[in-house]
C-alpha cells in the first residue's frame, strides 16, 4: 500500500468487499500506479527551471500541489489560489481532474521546449555575431596594413631621391598615418573586447542555463549522456572564447559486474544512485557538470579550476566512493572507482578531450584500479568507432 493510501479509502469511502485475493490485488495495483503517478509529478516539480510562462518555484508548487490531489483527492490546483482542503473536501478516486492534470503537465512541457530552443538560438546568434565581427576586424586590418605599407614604400622612394625636403615631407606624413592607424586599431580593439566581455557573460549564463535545461539520467537523476555531448562542445568553445581551464574527469566503478552477479541488479541500481549522490556532494558548485557517460561510468566537466589542482581534485573523487556504504536488504556494499583526468587545450574539440581523458582511465584500469592518472597530450587522438 503507498502513501496516503488509507486517506485514499476514506475519501472514496467505498462499500464493503469480500477479503478474495483478486480484489486485494486489485487494490494494491491502484496504491501502487497512483504512488507512481505521485512521484512522477513530484519530480518533475522539483526539478523545473525558471522559464517565462512559470517559475521553478511555483512549477513546484503546482506539481506538490497534484501530488497531494493524486494521493488525497484534495482540490486540484486549477488556479494560482489552490489551497489545500480539509479532509472532508477530498474527491473520490473517479472524481479526481485527470485530464487536467496531463493537460498541465503538457502544456508546462511544451513551453520548457520552447524556452530551451529560443536558448539555443540565441547561442548560435551569438557565435554568429562574434564570427562577423572578427571577419570585419580582419578586413579593416588589412585595408589599414595595406595604407601602411604605401606610406613606407613611398617613404623608400623619398629616400632614394635624396630630396632632404622630400624626405622631411613623407616622414612625418608617413609617421602620422601610422600613429593614426596605431590609435585607431588600439581603439576598436579595445571596444571589440569589451563587446567580446559582455557577450561572453551571457553566453556563459546561456550555458548554465541550458545545463540546468539538460535531460536527467532517469535512475540517477544526474545529466545523462546526450546532455553530457552537447554541454561538453559547448564548454570548449566557451574556453576558447573566454581563456579558460576546462577539466573533464571520467570515472568508472571497479568491479561493478560483481556487484550486479553477487547481488543482482537492484543492488547495483542502489550503487549507481549513491555514486552519482555522493558525486553531487563532492562537487556541489552550480558550474560543475555531471552526467552518467552510460552504464557503471559518470563523466565529470570542472571550469575555473587550477591545472595544478587536477590531481587533487581526482583524489577528491576516489575518496568520495571510498566512503560509500551501500545497504541493500541485510548487505553492505562497499567499492572503488578509477579515474582519468584531461585537461582541455586550446587545440582540443570534445572528442580529442573525451579521447585523452578515456585513455588515462583505460591506464588507471590498467595500473591497478582505485586510482588516478592524468591524460597527456596526444596527437590525433580519437575515440574507437
């Protein structure tokens, strides 16, 4: 039986039934899928993000709010003033606003879509802007260069005359059109980089924002691979851009199979929810990324971190796996992980990021496990297809 469960009976207040085993597990089926239907609802409140049509804060609302309605039968929240009733106001099962529900739920759903793909959009207006710009500066750079270089060639021609008036003439006309072009670049240089400042800020806020936007792993409930791909390209362009150190952390548990053969697979669920909780505690920064790469592996993406702090910041990680202790039924699990660390060059795309630090987990497999190696640069390195 779920929770709420005996509110449920009294609310729908439903005639005496034989104790047959047919009806009793009729019932436990409907705690069971209205338990589910809560949980679902509840999740997805708690993890919404402010978005123009609703606030994280009352999408939460909203979402506890039809959990309790779900559960209880008390009002559904129609309106921005849903209160919460008494126990005599509560509906019968059959009473209860399903179809409102999934149309909240829909609706809610589709403006997050929009929200994220008007990000998007605006990202790539951005990349846009600054491409035509850099373009535009070289063009006006070359125009300038080429100014330049005729004031300097008929300053060489002014020399070969041996007109001393000649050459008093074109040298100061020469060192003025250089002083004046000097001042000019120097200027919209500087405007270029401060437009360049302000427009890397927001794509920054952008790209926190599309992270906390990104799908959740759904048995872990940390970002999961296809978010992972896309934040990864995006935090090295944002490095390229901005000047800086982006480090990605690829972990993997050691021997998990055994795990999942000594135990079975729900103990190994268990273990893959308390590796990535206590990931979250280990890196609770809002710019720290993390995602589950896929199976018994969890992908790390750090920003603003010293290079010399890498190591120690593996050794973090390795500790925090070290201290979990699992339960599950009358067995505690205890375990370690391997990790490889890289950290991104200007030279890197996010497959040769990916390439170098899959290669130092391979090693830190390879050595021994319960360990850390730090990737090295590698030519061409690309992932096996």
């Amino acid at each position: 039986m779920g929770l709420f469960s005996r509110n449920r009976h009294a609310a729908a207040d439903p005639p005496p039934v034989p104790d047959t085993a047919p009806a009793a597990t009729t019932a436990a089926a409907t705690d069971q899928a209205l338990d589910t239907l809560a949980a679902v609802v509840r999740a997805y409140g708690n993890h919404g993000f402010d978005i123009e049509a609703m606030a994280a804060a009352e999408l939460a609302r909203r979402c506890e709010a039809w959990t309790r309605h779900i559960l209880t039968g008390t009002p559904a929240p129609l309106n921005d003033d849903a209160q919460e009733a008494d126990a005599e106001q509560a509906a019968p099962l059959e009473q209860r606003r399903w179809a409102d529900l999934q149309q909240f739920l829909r609706r809610h759903r589709r403006d997050e879509q929009a929200a994220v793909q008007s990000s998007a959009e605006g990202m790539r207006g951005l990349i846009g802007e600054l491409t035509n710009g850099l373009r535009s500066a070289i063009t006006d750079d070359s125009s300038k260069d080429e100014l330049v270089a005729r004031e300097l060639a008929a300053l060489g021609s002014a020399v070969e005359g041996n007109s001393l008036a000649q050459i008093r003439t074109q040298l100061a006309q020469t060192v003025d059109i250089v002083s004046r072009v000097i001042r000019e670049r120097h200027a919209r240089y500087e405007a270029q980089l401060q437009t360049m400042s302000e427009r890397v800020h927001s794509l920054r806020n952008d790209l926190l924002s599309i992270r906390e936007k990104a799908s959740l792993d759904a048995l872990t409930r940390v970002h999961n691979r296809g978010a992972f791909d896309e934040v990864l390209a995006r935090q090295i362009d944002y490095s390229f851009l901005a000047g800086q150190t982006t480090v990605l952390l690829m972990l993997d548990l050691d021997h998990f199979k055994q795990i999942n053969d000594s135990y079975g697979h729900p103990a190994g669920d268990e273990v893959l929810r308390a590796t990535a909780n206590a990931i979250v505690r280990a890196f609770p920064r809002r710019s720290d990324f993390i995602a589950r790469y896929g199976g018994e592996e969890f992908a790390l993406i750090l920003v603003d971190v010293e290079p010399g702090d890498t190591a120690a910041l593996g050794e973090r990680l390795l500790h925090a796996v070290r201290e979990m202790v699992v339960h599950h039924q009358d067995v505690e699990i205890t375990l370690t992980c391997s990790i490889g660390i890289a950290v991104c060059t200007r030279q890197d795309t996010a497959e040769s990021l990916l390439c170098r630090a899959d290669r130092a987990l391979y090693r830190a497999k390879q050595n021994g496990r319960d360990r850390v190696e730090l990737g090295t640069a590698e030519p061409d390195c690309q992932l096996p297809s």
